[in-house]
C-alpha cells in the first residue's frame, strides 16, 4: 500500500511544478502583446486614424487557411484578415479558438487587414 506521506509530497511537488510553469508562461508573453486591445469594428470605422500603425485585436478565429497562413479573426464588433505569410510563419488549425494579434495594420482594395507579426492562441506564441 502507497504510504500516504509520499502521496501527499508528490501531490503538493506535481502541484509546485505546474505552478512553475504557468508562472513562466506568463512571463514569457511578449510585451507586444501587453498593450491595449481595438475592437475590430473601431478599426474597421475609423482605418484612416490606424492605417500604417501597429495594432492588437483578440476575437474568434472563424476562418482559417488550409497551411495556416492567414485567418480571419471576430471581435463581435466586426472581422477582420490576418495575413501571417509576409512574417513567415503559420499557425495550426485552430478554427473557433480564441486568438490575439499583433500586427501593421494596411489596407488591400480598400479594405483594412492585418500583417500579422505574433499570435496568440491558448497561450502559445506564434511568430
């Protein structure tokens, strides 16, 4: 029988570990992504006041490429395109996530989007 001291020390070690690493998840959050959030329909209101500026939005990914190279992403305010492929790098499928963005806002036939430079979804760091 598992004496219940061990137990006890494991349990409070496993729960000490874990603690540890959400600690270093947190720190480890680039402070890019520290600043503050603009609702979707704002920017999609007002373009002019953001074109060219740096930006993070956070929503829904609701749309998603089939490589991982741009999204679309829902704040109920609005949607938005992230395109993620001018910074080479991907993400996974992860439709219906809830994700942060950093990134330059431009425009393509009028239109506002994002060059997105890092995502955050879950806590993972994509850039």
């Amino acid at each position: 029988m598992i004496d219940l001291r061990i137990a006890a020390k494991a349990l409070i070690s496993l729960s000490l570990m874990m603690a540890m690493a959400l600690t270093c998840q947190a720190a480890n959050t680039p402070e890019e992504l520290e600043g503050d959030v603009i609702e979707i329909g704002e920017i999609n209101d007002e373009f002019s006041a953001f074109e060219d500026e740096m930006v993070i939005v956070e929503g829904e990914i609701v749309y998603e490429c089939g490589s991982g190279c741009w999204f679309v992403l829902d704040d109920e305010t609005g949607s938005i395109f992230v395109d993620i492929f001018p910074s080479n790098f991907v993400i996974p499928q992860e439709r219906g996530s809830e994700a942060k963005v950093y990134g330059r806002l431009s425009s393509r036939d009028n239109s506002p989007f994002i060059i997105g430079e890092i995502v955050e979804i879950d806590g993972e760091i994509y850039r």
